[in-house]
C-alpha cells in the first residue's frame, strides 16, 4: 500500500475494481494486456484466469460474429446495387422528361391534311 500511496484499503479496492474494469473491457475488444520494458525491448503478458476466461469467449463467438459480419456485407452489397438501379432508372426518367419538354416547346407547322408537325 506505501508503493502505491494508498491511504486505506476502501482506496486500494477502488483502484482494484478500476483497474480489472478496464482490463476486462480492453481483453473483450480484443486487446492483449502486457508489461513492456523499453530498455530490453521485451513485452510480457499479463495473464489471469479471469482474462484468460474472457478471450476464450472471445475466441468462442468469433465465428458468430464473423458470419454476422458477413451478412452484413451482404446486405449492404445488394443495398448498394439497388441504389444504382434506382440511380439509373432516375436519370434515364429525367433524360426522357427533358425530351418530352423539349418535343412540347419544339415549334409546330401546320400543313393541310397532313396534321401538325414539328419542327
């Protein structure tokens, strides 16, 4: 407790629980936890069963996450390929309202009997 400057213990199972908190969260997302000494260069793991139990879970529902990830993707593929249909029936609708507005503002002649033409 004097290393740390723990004044009591209520102060050093504070920091405990904060401190297994954040080692839980960073071992679910996947995270390895480890002591690094710069002078050797040499990592080492921290390892306890507790962790261990955690990235073994981890480990466990990869594949789930794994197929769920890839339907996802699917979805999103054929979402995509929908957007561009409907992007391309949207202009090919826009190319044929300018041509009806260009034919309705085109000039008409008139000739007999043959009806109107344009011109």
């Amino acid at each position: 407790m004097r290393v740390a400057d723990f004044k009591n213990y209520p102060d050093l199972l504070n920091n405990a629980v904060a401190m297994v908190g954040w080692a839980v969260r960073h071992v679910q997302s996947g995270h390895v936890i480890v002591a690094f000494d710069d002078r050797k260069n040499v990592m080492k793991e921290l390892s306890m069963p507790f962790l261990e139990h955690i990235s073994q879970s981890n480990r466990d529902e990869r594949p789930q996450e794994d197929e769920e990830f890839a339907e996802t993707e699917e979805l999103l593929e054929e979402a995509r390929r929908q957007r561009e249909d409907l992007e391309a029936q949207l202009r090919a609708a826009i190319q044929r309202a300018e041509k009806a507005e260009a034919s309705a503002n085109a000039p008409v002649v008139r000739t007999r009997g043959a009806g109107s033409l344009a011109v």
